[in-house]
C-alpha cells in the first residue's frame, strides 16, 4: 500500500468486506476524486481494474467508514501522549513518583503540565497536596488535572505565578481551575503546542478516526491554539477537523472560523470534580455542584447563533444543568420557532443525567446528544464513581443510549479525549456492553453514532457511510469473523445467517481483541498506513 494517493487518484479496493447499506455482501470498492464511486463485488470489479490508478488488494480485511471523534480537546491530547500522564497511577504514591520522573527528565520546561489523576480509584481517596507536588517537583511550577480536567492540583510556585489568587490547599475548581489552567497554558510555547497537535492527529488517524470534532474555548485552550489546529488540519496530512469555540460571543466563533459556538460552553462541570449540577445534594457531599449558565443565558445564546447561522451547543452532565439548557433552547423555540431550532440541530455534549422529559424535549427541539460511553466504563457499576457520588439509585440512570435512541434523538459518540483515550472501537463495545443493560445499544447502532452521527451533527447526513457520492472517508481493519446481531437481542446473541441482508461488524463481545488499523484515508488521500509487521 502507498504511503499516500492524491485525491484525483482512482483507486479500485478488491478481496475485502466493504461495509455498504449500498451492497451488504460487497467485496470490493473504487474511490474516485475523493468520493466512494461504486461499491459491489468482486467479480463486478474486474470491469473496473484497467481503468484506475492504484489497485489495493485488501487480503480479506474489513472496509468500514471512518470514524468521527465528536468531542476532542487535541493540544491537551497531544500533551498527555507525549508528556505525563496519570491516569494509569494506581495510587497517590505512584503518581507523585511519575511526577518526580518526569521534572527531573524536563529541566527546562518552564511550566510542568500533567494530567489523568484521579483520587477516587486510589487506597485512601486522597489528592496530592500543594506540599507533596513542591516536594516531588523541587518547587517547580505544577499543574496537574483531574481525569474529568474540571478540577486540577498544582504546586505553590504555580500559584505564585498566577495573579492576584488565593486559593486553598485542595483541588481547585471553577474560576481558581481556569485562572492557574491559563497560567499554565500560556507557559506552552509555539513549537510545544503544534507537537503536540501533530501527535494527537496522528494517533487519532492510527485508529481509523478520519474526522475529530474540536471543543476549544476561551477556558479551555486560546485562541491562537485553535487557529493553529484548523491550519494544521488544513494542510491535509492528517484527520478532518471540525472547530467549535465555546464562547458567547458568536462574532468571534466566527471570526475564528469555527462552525459554532459551542462544545464546552459550560452549564456545569463534573461529577467527579463535585461539580455538575444537580437538581438534589451529592451522596458524598452537602451541595448541588455549581452552575455556569442558566436557562436566560441559554436561551440568549441558542438565538443569537440561530440568527447568525451557527450551532450553538452546551455541555451540560447534571440533571439541573441539563434542564437549564432544554428551558432555553424550549424559550428560544418559543421566539424564533421549532422550524428554525430543529434545523439549526444545536447540540449538548455529555447529558449524562437524563429523564423521559429530558429525553423527550431533546427530540422535540431536534437537539444531538453528543456523548462518551467509555465514561460508563470507566465510572459506572455498583462501585464506581458515580455510585459514590450520587447513590446507587441515580447512577443506575446515567447515560440512557438505549432511552435516547428510542425517543429519536440523534446520538454523535465521541471520546472528550484526554479524558478518555480516543479508541473508537472501544467506545462501540462500551455503548453495546453498557454497565447497565437496559442503556445498551446494538453494535450497528453505536458504529452508526461513531460514524455517520458525528457527520449529521455538523448538518451532513451524506456522509460517514460507504455509498456512491459520499466522501471517500474509510478505514481498513484486520479483524476477525464479521457477525450480524440477531433483531431480538440487542447484545447476547449473534448471526452469520447472509439472508439478513444487514453488513456485518466485528465481534466486539468483551475478550474479544479489537480490529487493528491498516490503513485510514480521508477524502481520498492515505493519511495512515500501518508498517509491515
């Protein structure tokens, strides 16, 4: 396989499985000028093999569309993948003993940055205090985010840096996090930030995502960041790169070239972090989290975007939160019209904390439910964060796929890396072997949401599917039996049986390895091949 072929290249895939509604038996596939051309099988495609420029014998592998990432936060990847990570730290002591690594392997970063701890897996419980990062550190400037990245720990001389804050010796949140975060932030040189770019496109091409929705915004990156990114991505070498910028200024997501205002435009927090917002107290704390915006404020800004012709979008975890953003988007129905909300298919990212009347006005008001799974996987079940901090009964309701998907809203998965790691076969297997089995979903509904649902919430429903005239956005897979799960089971059982016309998927049952990426092209140029084992 070449390292690369140029949109205007014809080129003919043959002796695969292609995954087409167009064919569901088809074997072979030509992509012409950046588009899928034909799809069909294998004897149909000798008519083809004179005609092209590169034939790719495919050996038996897989062909699906690429994935769509719908929520990604690409510097602060790059920089977990090529900085400190803590998320794999099984302790309080482990993690500061990564910390000492890493400063005395970085003499002359100016600011240290890390991410990933998360003090709730650990014996203990306990946080690193401001004492233990000065100790592992040697009174060099820390700054360390919490797994959920809405909350952070950082060393006194990090502090010192930060203007005119007092903050306490515990993790900081709200307007403490943004301050020493931007603190951090601007210590990232030109050259740090555009490695790490590069470093987070490339793994995310590496694992058949074709196309990462970015949520940028004046609190979480900079404006210079997210400019940077969509030049970067603009060269071509790389994913497809959908920018939104959380801000209420509609002018300036604009100017900055972004599709919408939108992504990480706060409502709330994090439940890890105490700090999305809830109708009733936290199990595990005497509050209701804290809230950024309400039903005004959303209102406001779902009409500002509306009128300018751009999608606004929240993020929004706890139930109050939730319920602001569907009063306000519900009021500015009320004043522009349902038409003209529905069509501007606005969206919430995470909406985790959901009820039938939550549910129900996101199909109402035509709103994307732009979700993680892997957070069920990593915090959900009887023990896991959720039941600490919300009791076992509401946990149980958390990230309703199943609820969603049966009340016609339209779902984009996502990975909200570096909170999880991208992994977008692993985000399939999450929705379909959800911790609670009434959320599940079947494996061909969450690949659709993975692919075609990341492409329908940016406004094109023709694409994210292998079909004549769709971008020639798709990923090659080595993997094993392709299966067909059965109408009556979402999940447990599994056919082969050809009369069901329906393409097949991998098994991604857990036990089951993962398909391995081959190849990944976006518009018809080769971004990704695999190196020869």
């Amino acid at each position: 396989m070449s390292e690369r072929a140029a949109e205007s290249q014809t080129v003919l895939l043959r002796r695969g499985e292609v995954h087409s509604p167009a064919d569901p038996f088809a074997t072979a596939m030509v992509v012409e000028r950046g588009q899928v051309a034909w799809v069909g099988s294998e004897g149909a495609a000798d008519a083809f093999a004179d005609g092209v420029d590169e034939v790719v014998d495919l050996d038996g592998a897989l062909v699906t569309p690429a994935f769509t990432d719908a929520h990604v936060h690409t510097t602060a990847t790059g920089l977990a993948l090529t900085g400190l990570d803590l998320s794999d730290a099984p302790s309080l002591e482990a993690a500061l003993g990564l910390v000492r690594d890493f400063a005395a392997a970085r003499p002359g970063d100016r600011v240290l940055l890390g991410h990933g701890w998360d003090a709730a897996r650990w014996p203990g419980g306990r946080p690193p205090t401001r004492r233990d990062l000065d100790e592992a550190t040697g009174g060099r400037p820390l700054y360390l985010s919490r797994i959920d990245v809405h909350s952070a720990v950082v060393s006194t001389a990090l502090l010192d840096l930060t203007t005119g804050l007092d903050a306490p010796d515990a993790p900081l949140t709200a307007d403490a996090h943004h301050a020493v975060r931007a603190t951090a932030l601007g210590a990232v040189t030109a050259a740090q930030r555009a490695e790490a770019q590069r470093a987070a496109l490339a793994r995310a091409v590496s694992l058949g995502i074709g196309t990462v929705h970015e949520c940028a915004g004046p609190e979480i990156s900079s404006e210079d960041d997210f400019t940077g990114l969509l030049d970067l991505a603009a060269r071509g070498d790389g994913p497809r790169v959908v920018g939104y910028w959380a801000e209420q200024d509609v002018a300036k997501a604009q100017e900055l070239g972004a599709v919408g205002a939108a992504g990480d435009l706060f409502v709330d927090g994090a439940l890890g972090s105490h700090t999305a917002c809830l109708h009733q107290p936290y199990t595990d704390a005497d509050h209701t989290g804290t809230a950024y915006l309400d039903a005004g404020a959303v209102a406001a800004h779902v009409v500002a975007c509306t009128e300018a012709g751009l999608q606004a979008g929240f993020h929004a975890i706890g139930d109050a939160a939730v319920t602001a953003v569907v009063e306000g988007v519900r009021a500015a129905a009320e004043k522009l019209g349902l038409a003209r909300i529905r069509a501007a298919r606005h969206r919430v990212e995470h909406a985790e904390m959901l009820t039938p009347e939550t549910i129900a006005a996101f199909a109402e008001l035509g709103l994307t439910a732009s979700v993680q799974p892997a957070f069920d996987t990593l915090w959900g079940g009887e023990e896991g964060m959720y039941t600490r901090r919300l009791g076992a009964d509401r946990a149980r309701l958390l990230n309703p796929f199943a609820a969603l998907l049966r009340a016609g809203v339209p779902l984009a998965f996502g990975s909200d890396s570096p909170v999880t790691p991208l992994d977008p076969w692993g985000t399939v297997r999450a929705a379909a072997f959800h911790r609670t089995p009434e959320h599940r979903v079947s494996v061909r509904a969450a690949f659709t949401a993975h692919t075609r649902g990341g492409w329908r919430a940016i406004g094109r429903d023709d694409a994210g599917v292998l079909v004549p005239g769709a971008p020639a956005d798709y990923a090659v897979w080595r993997t094993g039996e392709l299966l067909v799960q059965a109408p009556d089971d979402r999940v447990a059982r599994w056919s082969t049986d050809p009369r069901s016309g329906t393409p097949g998927l991998p098994d991604l049952t857990p036990g089951h390895d993962l398909p391995v990426c081959l190849r990944t092209v976006v518009g018809g140029r080769t971004v990704f091949v695999r190196p020869s084992e």
